[in-house]
C-alpha cells in the first residue's frame, strides 16, 4: 500500500497532486504540500542515516531546521547539494534522495562497528592517539579518519544551477510569520510603511500550521496581506545573518524560477524578530534510535501533513505542552500507551482519561534497533517497559536568539522556561512572540501587535489599524514551563547523546571537564558538542545543564557559547550569485578588442582589462612571436593598441602648480603642444606611476598613466585637489574611455603617419619629438603624439574611442606597403627592455626609489613635491642598495627568469645570500640573445660581473652577464631623428 | 583608397552589447549625441545654461551633462557660451560612458541585483541621478521617469556590465510573486 501512515484527510498536503520521488533508489510517493521528511514517514521510513561518528541508525527527530540526524543529499551528480535537512526540503516531481553514510548499504552498515570501540572513541580521541611519528602523520591518519566520519561529499563537477543576489531595503524587516510575526507585520503594513516578511517555511503561519486544521485562515491572511500597499513577502527565506545597523543576510530557496537560490542584502530601519522557539529533548540512553522524536514534531507531522508518525505513541516530558501532541495523536488514530511526565504533579491541563499518565517517572532506556520498540520507565522505584513504535519527547522550550545575538544582544537565563532569553532591547529592534519567551497564542498575537506599532510610530508612520485577521480557535493554551528537575536523566544503559548530529554524549562532557576544560567555549571545541548543521539547536542548553550540574554552577554562570552567522547553512553558489555563470570581475575591453580577438590575439590580463599579448600567426610560440614583432618595429613599422593607459584630463589656472607639487619634475615651462615624462612618488618616496603628460593650452593638461595603475592615480589626484590643497584650482576628469590610442612605431612610422593624414605635415620640424598636434581624420578630431617606448621613432595617435576600429584599420591599410604588423605587449616588453624603459608593477614594483632606477637626477631640487622629504631618508642612501642594471646570458641562448635571484654561484641547492633579482626580461631581436632589467648590489659597480639568476620555483637558471640597463641606441638618435 | 577610408569613419563603433540588449525586453542601449563633464558651476548656473539636455550630479560643482540632439562640438560651444562667466573645465567625455536603459515594471527589482541604493519611487523618485555602483563597477544611475532608469558606464565595461545585467534579468523571475497557498 502506498504511504500506509498517510491519514485519509486533513493537512497541508494536496492529495490530488500526487508527486513520486525516491530515497536511496526506492521509488515512493508523497503529495504537494510535504516535506521530503513528511513524505518519507508517510511511507513508514525512519531510518534515514547513521551517525557521525559511530554509525548509529538514525530518524527523523524534528520537522524544520533544528533536525540533527535526517542530513541527506538531494540530486545526484553536479546537481547533487548534500547535508541538507529532510525536513526542510520541500518534496517536488521525480526527487532523488540518498542518505548520507551506510556502507554498503544504509540498513547494514559496517561502520557501525565503531559503536563497539565506543569507549576508547571518546571525545579528543583523535588527538590523543594519532600523535606521530613526524609531522607527515597527521595527514595520513586524517585521510582514513575523515572517510569514516565526516558529512556529506560535494560534487565535483562544475555547478550547473543559477543563483541570483538581490537588494532589499524597508521600513520594517519582519523574521518569522508565526502569530507574533503576522501581527506585527500586518499592524505595520497598515500604515503604509514598506514591510518584508521572511520566513522559512513556503507558507506563512510559523507555529499555527503545527495545530490541527481547518485553515480557512491561511487563505483570510493571504487576501489580508494582498489588500495592504507595500508588503513583501519572503517564503523559503531564512533570514541566517544579522549585522547591525539594520543590515540582515537571507536565503531564499526557488522552485521552477530562474535561479535555485537567491541572496538577500536586507537594510531595514526596523526590524521585529518574531523566530519563535524550537524544542529541546530530554537525554537518556539511546535516546537517539529512530522513531524517537520532538513532541512538537510529532504534532507538526500529523496535523501539517496528515501523517501518522508512529501506531504506539509514548510521551516524555518534563512540560505541558507535550500534552498537546499526546490529543492530536489520539485525533488521528494513534495509540497513545503514556504520558511519562518527570513532575510529581499533574499537569495543569485537562487528560483524557484513555491516556495514562505516569508523574515523577524516568524514561531511562529506549529499546529497539533499528526503530525504538520499548521504552523503560521507572516510577515510584518501580520499574516498567512500555511498547512503543513512537516515542515523542519534550524537554521544554527555548527561545530561538540566534539572529538577536548576532548583532550583539545580551541574553540572560530564565529558570521557568530552562533556556535563553533576551536581555536588552537594541535601537530599532524588537522581539516579539515566543522568540522573547512569552509563550501562548493569544499572547503572541497580541505581542506583535505592539511591537508592529511601536515599528512604524518609531518611523513617524500615522497610528496602524488594527488587523481584521483572526486568529485561529486554540482549545486550551499549554504552559512550556519546566521543573527544577534536570532533564539529563542518570543511566547506564547505553550512551545518552546530547548532540545528536556530532554524537556527543553525556559522558564526553563529563570527560571534557575531568580534563580540566572550564568554559562552554571549550567544553565545545573539545568535544564538537554544537557544531555542525544544526549548530547544536537542540543540543546546546542541554550540554550547558550537564556542565552546570557536573561543575555545581548555576547555567547562567556556565553561559552559551557565542551565536555566529549563519544561522543556516549557506551554499557558495549563493554566496557568489549571478556570478557562479558570469566572470568574478568585469573584463575592460579596449575600442579595438574586437579586431584582436578576430585575428588570433592571445590576451593577457593588464588590470581588469584583456590586452593582446602577441599574435599567434607570427610564430610558433610566445618568443618566437613576439621577437617577430619586434623586429618588425625596429626594421619597418608596427602598430599597438595603447588605449588602456589611463587618461586624465587635468584643467584649471593652477593645473601647472598643480602638477609640479605631484611630479617630482618641473612642468611650469613646458610648452603648449609638447609632452614630457613624469615620474611621481608616494608620500614615502618610493615611486609611485610614471607617463608622459601633454599640455594642451595654457591651463589644460592631458596626464597619461600606467593601465594598471590608472584608478590608484585618479584617486590619488582627487584626493590631493579635494583634501590637502583645496585652494587650488584644478579640475580633473578621467577620459581614459573616451580616447583610443594606437602607437605607431618603427622607421616607416613618419611615411604611414603622413599617409594616414594627407596634407598635413607631420614633419621633423613641424612635429619633432615629444611634440603634441591637434588633427583631423575624416571628420573626426584627432590628436598626434610624438611619444617612444620602444626607442624607436613613434607616435601615439588618439581618436574617440567609438572611431578606434576605424584608425586601426586605416593604419593597417595605408601602411600595408610599408610592411606594417601590429604588435602585443610581449613585443612592447622586448623593445623597452633594449631601451632600458621600465615598467611599473615589474621594475617599478613599490619598493624602489627614484635613486634606485637612475630617476634620481630627476627630482627637483628648487621646488616641493609629493615624497621630497621621504627622499631624505638615510636608507635610501645606503651603499650597497640595490640599483637598476642590464643582464645579459652568457650562452646567449638560455631565457632569464622574471622574478629570479642574482647569486655569486651558480646555484646547486645551497643557500647564497642574494645579490639582487631579476624585473623582467626579453629576447633581444637586436642582440640576438636573452637579456633583461634588474637590480644589483652596487649598481654600475657589478657592470660585467658575471652573476647567476636563479629561480628555484621553476627550476630555471641561467649565467648572465651585469651590463648596462641601455642595450640599444643609448644615444636615442632613431627615435629623435 | 581616401574613399574607403573615408567610409570606416563615417559611423560609431559601439562596443558589442546593442544587438543583444534588443533581446531582453525593457533592456537597450540607446546612446545620446553628446556627453560632456562641466566642472566648476554652480546648480543654479548649469540649470540656466541648459536648453533640453539632462543634467546629472557627479560631485560638488562637477556635472554630467547629456544632449540627445547636440553633437559634441555644437554642445561644448553652447555650454562654453552660457557659462562664459563662469570659471569652468569642459570635458568631452560622449564616446567614454555607454548607456543602457531598463524600462518596464520590473526595472528597479533587475537593479536591486547589482545596486545597494533605495530604489523605490519614495527614495528615488524620478528625476533622481547616483554615480553609484552595480557591484564594484562605477556606475550613474538616473531615473529618467517612473519604472525607467538610465544606467552610465564606462565605455570599457559596457560589455561586462552587460552581460550582468542579462543574467541578473534571467535569474530574477517572479521575485514578487505572492506566496502561494497549497491546500
């Protein structure tokens, strides 16, 4: 018979939508409505997985986000997502479960002979005993040990599911649609405030659908919220982080949209916490076999799901409102054999007169299995053995703080209830409903009326109305107060777990503090006692009773360990976001990418932006390309796309003052139409960017800097002009998107630059080097710089970047008979190199100052700039400081290796001091040999030293030659003439 | 060849988003003639001087400044002319920001994936400019009219921004659904 525990009516289920689904490949069926743990006892299926650590049969315990034990993995391959909890997920078409340890298979698991040793398994065994020998064996123990124990196994494949992230902002975040939440909510809405409600479950109502039906309210409430003007509301969201100032994280669970999960940023102005309370267990041996369960879960199952949890029912409590599940099981057919009540009294709530009900009576020992079969109860000395194939248990209520304490907020112990409760109220944030300790519908509701207005009143909303929504009849209200009496009951039978998911028991704690460990804090990391999934819902105040009465303190002295987001577990790909598809970090595109990328570029990052490393039709590999390209520069003529450098456009009647107190050079009687380079150093006086920056007009500036450096330079301007010299009048404004720059470089550039622009005379005289020209191409504005960085005779021509493509291509075809080739960075990186140009973020790498890298004669003398006084610095005056010099191989064929040390002898695995590194290196088309920058002990003083640059790491090593950083034209005539 | 050459500048080359953003309804990349930073002028004086063009807030005394009509060289002399008094820096910037436009109901939920401001209509009422961020891209956000926003990027990340913007489009489908009620 399909699903024989199923009850013919009533629920949240819908049983005309009958949904298959499977567990551990057993093909079952459940219905619209239910969880994947309603669906799975439906079906009579407790046993769900074996323990963490001993390989003990496990159930389902609880019905939402408290379950220790039901950890499954939905989905197989890369859909698979383990450690999930049954009892949250929501049952849907063709699910496919599997449980999480059991080998080989869940009902016979060899693991479980781990039980057997569980006397020598206690808490810190691990470390006890893998000590040694040598540090490698830890690593090799862990290998086995975390094969053994352990949680769920993430796929492997790349994650095939959407995620989405999303901003939220309100007047009032409300946590949690139980009756305090739903009051609060709708009083707040009335007013017009701007009100989310976020709660875990797919249908709002919190703890009223735990309540036998009918559920005419459900529907009342959603045509209620749909009449009010700007409420939002959040199903499947866990609200799991709280972080001050109104900043709250939450997980929303999709189904059938376009992302699986979405991330919540949430700023609110208020926020009411209404998260309820969860249930704590009583411990007692083998108070962890299947079909041992929270009473309220029990109640939950039959009345949410129209599910039978159980035929026999026994109950354990040390509260009332455990007898609330004992009536709603007799409602639905389940034999209730008992009411075990640990209080000598009666309860304060009338008992049918079917129930026995047993006072000042024990559970000691669960019987059974597989699934509980018996439970042993003493009472009055006298010992008995109920039968039972369900035994529900209730160790009173604790307030659910974890969202309150994150923030921080106090929490302060209150005895009546055995738990936690909030201590002080935080601006802008309440506690509303059983969340604050104030148990009872009625009381709730009218809680959360209170709280929702003093929300939006705080806000300066007008006085809300009172909501037209009633609540649903209750019989009676059950108190959740528990007896002096602790619910960690003594006995021998077999281990008493506190924490059932990290299988920690009464007896690990007890070791824990025979060990000497005090506080809660490492009473937990000693033990694992709340960690995990669960973080220890339902196992953390019992393990601070057991330490307050091992250590005789009061549990207020003993504390709660500290409350972390997040309070659910929160996937990566949610962390992540729409970014788990798109790239992490945006890619900058020059004007010209295009072309690039259609003519066989090979990129390479430079910043955020992609820019062309070489041209794999012009050789077989990087070198033999690039070397292709430079040589073509030096004997004919080549093209670059330099659009990424920075372009700052600096304007204003002391933009000249500004950039002589930013430069460490003079830029005061710089002629209009001509440029200069510009080295600049931070206020420490290492250098900071360098470029060459043209004057345009009297009072206009055009600065070029790094790619890489060009937001760290804007910044750093901005910031002088805003901050420290606000008096002077300057304007700056980036413009390094709105201008493409290709250079045109090699000994050909003048004849395909006087084609490009026919007419104008782009002569020696009328644009010498380091000249600046205004222009016009086709209609299009156009500016000539006459700038080199490969030492050859070049110019950088600027167009607005939406003409870029058009004046690369214009170059190729008018230099076609010139033999004109584009070039990539690596070619760039050759030719400067010869040149002996240096490149911030290799040669320049924040750790050199202008003295270092033959800049020193730069600095000014007769005025101030950013760094002079640094500058002063005894270090940087230190003989024997690293300076700038040219390497050369030796065998004139081994490549050097950027990043390598210098050391005196070559290098056979002993340690040498070092004698300076290598920045970077090229292949020489010039020299016809691998050369490179550097820096070197003493500078000028190694010249034709031979040193070795070695670079462990990747096994490279290569004899060079100290030279000169100039290795081509030092006169610089090819690029001046 | 002049000829040939002639035709290679005779159009804008946008970076490659439009043809796409034309797929996703409410989402494209209409681009203005002209756009030029002022810096310098007062509120009161950038209000006087313009005739129909959209004035956005970049910093104190520091302008966007967006003609749909003007070419840039028409605009620069007719912002030059009505702020001759004023001590001001022109910077054409037209080819360095690209645009894109969200239109539609569901304009302000696609940003609310990449932007932290307050979107709804009572924080950011229509009318309303941010230079802002979508995540850690620079952005300005204008609120051109009610369930319209303008979105300025930098040329370079057009492509980028665009291609989150698409899955942000994709991955937000019925955020504000109501919650359903199963029976």
């Amino acid at each position: 018979m399909s699903q024989p525990f199923r009850l013919p009516s009533g629920g949240l289920v819908d049983r005309s939508r009958k949904l298959p689904f499977s567990f551990n490949g057993k093909r079952l069926e459940g219905y619209a409505g239910d969880t994947l743990a309603s669906a799975l006892l439906a079906n009579g299926i407790h046993l769900v997985g074996r323990s963490f650590k001993y390989h003990r049969p496990r159930g389902i315990f609880t019905a939402g986000v408290e379950e220790p034990n039901a950890l499954v993995q939905v989905g197989s391959g890369a859909h698979a997502e383990p450690n999930l909890r049954a009892t949250e997920v929501p049952l849907s078409y063709g699910l496919e479960a599997y449980s999480q340890r059991g080998w080989p298979s869940l009902r016979f698991d060899l693991g479980a002979v781990a039980q057997l040793l569980a006397p020598v398994l206690a808490a810190g065994f691990y470390y006890k005993t893998f000590m040694g020998p040598g540090r490698r064996a830890w690593p090799f123990y862990e290998y086995f040990i975390r094969r053994a124990a352990g949680l769920g196994k993430a796929p492997e494949a790349p994650d095939p599911d959407r995620y989405d992230h999303r901003h939220l902002h309100c007047d009032v975040l409300v946590i949690g649609a139980g009756p305090a939440g739903l009051a609060a909510a709708l009083t707040a809405a009335s007013t017009g405030a701007r009100v989310a409600v976020a709660d875990q479950n797919p249908l709002l109502g919190g703890s009223l659908l735990d309540r036998a039906g009918p559920w005419d309210w459900l529907e009342q409430l959603m045509a209620q919220l749909a009449k009010l003007p700007d409420v939002l509301l959040l199903p499947q969201t866990a609200v799991f982080g709280h972080y001050r100032q109104g900043r709250f994280g939450a997980l929303q669970r999709l189904e059938n949209q376009g992302a699986r999960q979405r991330l919540w940023q949430i700023q609110t102005q208020q926020a009411i916490l209404a998260t309820g309370a969860s249930e704590r267990p009583l411990v007692f041996s083998h108070n962890d076999r299947p079909g041992v369960m929270l009473a309220s879960a029990a109640r939950c199952y039959v009345n949410r799901y129209g599910v039978q949890p159980g035929r026999n029912a026994v109950l354990f409590t040390n509260n009332d409102s455990a007898y609330a599940t004992a009536f709603d099981l007799m409602q639905a057919g389940v034999a209730v054999k008992a009411i075990v009540d640990l209080r000598p009294g009666p309860a304060a709530v009338p008992v049918p007169k079917e129930i026995e009900v047993l006072t000042s009576a024990k559970a000691f020992n669960a019987k059974g299995r597989r699934h509980v079969a018996a439970v042993e109860v003493e009472t009055d000395g006298l010992r008995r053995r109920l039968d039972c194939d369900l035994l529900c248990i209730s160790g009173g209520w604790s307030p659910v703080l974890h969202l309150f304490a994150h923030s921080p907020g106090q929490i302060r112990y209150q005895e009546a209830l055995g738990a936690w409760v909030p201590k002080l109220e935080q601006e802008g944030l309440q506690v509303a409903g059983a969340a604050s300790g104030v148990f009872g519908r009625e009381a709730c509701w009218r809680q959360g009326l209170e709280a929702g207005a003093k929300a939006v009143q705080a806000l300066g909303f007008s006085s809300p109305e009172k909501p037209a929504f009633t609540l649903p009849r209750e019989a009676a209200e059950f108190s959740v107060s528990v007896p002096e009496i602790s619910p960690i009951l003594p006995g021998k039978k077999g281990p008493r777990f506190v924490d059932l998911q990290n299988d920690v028991t009464v007896e690990d704690i007890e070791l824990a503090l025979r060990e000497g460990y005090r506080s809660i804090e490492q009473v937990k990391r000693y033990t694992t006692l709340g960690m995990g999934t669960d973080q220890g819902r339902t196992a953390n105040i019992n393990g601070s009773r057991v330490v307050a009465e091992v250590l005789a303190r009061p549990v207020s002295a003993v504390g709660a360990t500290t409350f972390r987001p997040p309070w659910t577990p929160v996937t990566l790909g949610a962390v992540a976001g729409q970014q788990s598809e798109t790239s992490l970090a945006p890619l900058r595109r020059s004007p010209i990418h295009s072309w690039h990328e259609e003519n066989g570029a090979v990129f390479m990052p430079s910043g955020l932006w992609w820019r062309p490393h070489y041209y794999r039709n012009h050789g077989a590999g990087l070198v033999e390309a690039a070397a292709f390209e430079a040589q073509n520069v030096r004997r004919r003529v080549g093209i670059a796309d330099v659009s990424t450098l920075g372009k700052i456009d600096i304007q204003g009647e002391d933009a000249s003052e500004f950039l002589n107190r930013i430069y460490i050079n003079h830029w005061s009687k710089l002629a209009i139409g001509k440029a200069r380079y510009g080295v600049m150093l931070r206020e420490d006086g290492y250098v900071f960017d360098d470029g060459t920056t043209a004057r345009l007009a009297e009072n206009h500036y055009l600065m070029t800097t790094t790619t890489v450096n060009a937001p760290a330079v804007q910044s750093h301007l901005e910031f002088y002009q805003q901050v420290i010299w606000p008096d002077l009048d300057v304007k700056i404004t980036s413009v390094t998107d709105h201008w493409a720059v290709v250079a045109l470089a090699g000994p050909n550039s003048r004849s395909v630059l006087g084609s490009l622009f026919e007419g104008l005379d782009v002569g020696n005289e009328a644009l010498p080097f380091l000249g600046v020209m205004e222009a016009e191409l086709y209609g299009v504005q156009a500016r000539i710089a006459r700038i080199s960085f490969s030492g050859e005779r070049a110019y950088e021509i600027a167009v607005p970047a939406d003409y870029g493509l058009a004046l690369w291509e214009a170059l190729l075809e008018v230099g076609e008979t010139f033999a004109i080739g584009p070039y990539g960075l690596e070619a760039m990186d050759y030719l400067r190199i010869e040149k002996g140009h240096l490149v911030v973020g290799a040669d320049i790498d924040g750790r050199v100052s202008p003295y270092d890298v033959g800049l020193g004669g730069m600095c000014s003398q007769n005025k101030d700039f950013i760094g002079r006084r640094s500058l002063e610095k005894p270090a940087f005056h230190e003989q024997g400081r690293l300076q700038l010099a040219g390497f050369m191989s030796t065998d004139g064929k081994t490549m050097i290796t950027a990043g390598a040390q210098l050391v005196a002898e070559s290098f056979k695995g002993k340690p040498q001091p070092s004698l300076g590194r290598i920045t970077s290196r090229a292949y020489s088309p010039a020299l016809g040999a691998p050369i490179a920058l550097g820096l070197i002990a003493g500078g000028p003083e190694a010249y034709e030293q031979p040193v070795y640059a070695v670079s462990p790491i990747t096994d490279e090593q290569a004899e060079v030659r100290v030279t000169s950083p100039c290795f081509y034209d030092p006169q610089g005539e090819r690029m001046k003439g | 060849m002049a000829h040939r050459l002639a035709e290679k500048f005779k159009n804008r080359c946008l970076p490659p988003v439009d043809g796409a953003a034309g797929s996703l309804a409410g989402l494209s990349a209409p681009q203005p003639a002209a756009i030029m930073t002022v810096a310098g002028a007062a509120e009161s004086r950038m209000k006087a001087a313009l005739l129909d063009e959209t004035l956005l807030w970049l910093g104190p005394n520091k302008w966007l400044v967006v003609s749909e009509t003007r070419q840039p060289g028409e605009l620069a002399e007719k912002l030059a002319a009505a702020l001759e008094k004023e001590n001001i820096a022109l910077t054409d910037v037209s080819h360095g920001l690209f645009r894109f436009r969200l239109k539609g109901p569901g304009a302000r939920d696609m940003l609310s994936a990449g932007v932290s401001l307050d979107l709804h209509p009572s924080a950011f009422k229509p009318g309303r400019s941010a230079p802002c961020a979508w995540r850690n891209v620079y952005i300005v956000l204008h609120a051109v009219e009610a369930e319209c926003f303008d979105v300025y990027t930098f040329r370079s990340y057009a492509s980028s921004l665009w291609e989150w913007l698409a899955a942000s489009y994709t991955s937000g489908t019925g955020i504000f659904q109501p919650c359903r009620t199963e029976r």
